[in-house]
C-alpha cells in the first residue's frame, strides 16, 4: 500500500472506469483525527471509507445506511442523535461517536 492508498482510506474505492473518484474537498474530524471527505458524502460513508466500521465500543454501526435503524448514531458540531449514514458532511464537521449518556 503506497502513501496515496492510506489518505484515501482502506475501504475507498479508487481508479472506477465507470465513475470516476472525486478528490477530497476537505476534512472532518473525528474523534480528534482528521477523516478525508469527498463531495456529497455523508460522515457515515467517510467513517466507513477511514476504516471506521463500528465505534462507541462496539453497540454503534452503519447498519441500514438508510436512516431506519438509528444504530449509526453520531453526535454533529454538538448536536447529538445525528444519523451519521444520512448526514451529508461538510468540511470542517466535528463529530464524536461515543454516546455520553443521551437518548439514542
């Protein structure tokens, strides 16, 4: 794996002859790491594209990836029980997985 194939993530898919991949736009930053993030996604897919497949200790995941299960949940610039496979990311979002006590 050179340098280029770790900043885009274990799971980014690259080289597509059909679509190709957009370069990143910018970062959001999770938990404290900077996470690359492309035009349109939703910080589900940029957690799954970094090779974040499950946080907050194992009881959190994109699941549905649809927003009808709710397990994805996420909290957004402070506002928590956002659907991180339903939130479309903007450069510069602060997202943290770990629940702190709040309803899910």
């Amino acid at each position: 794996m050179t340098d280029d194939d770790t900043a885009r993530g274990p799971y980014r898919v690259v080289d597509d002859p059909v679509e190709p991949t957009a370069e990143p736009i910018g970062e959001i930053v999770v938990d404290g790491t900077a996470v690359p993030l492309r035009a349109g996604e939703t910080v589900g897919a940029a957690l799954l594209a970094a090779g974040r497949v499950g946080w907050d200790d194992g009881r959190a995941a994109v699941f549905c990836g649809i927003g009808v299960c709710y397990g994805c949940l996420v909290t957004v610039n402070g506002s928590p029980n956002i659907r991180a496979c339903r939130y479309v990311a903007r450069p510069g979002d602060t997202v943290t997985t770990a629940r702190d006590g709040g309803a899910r």
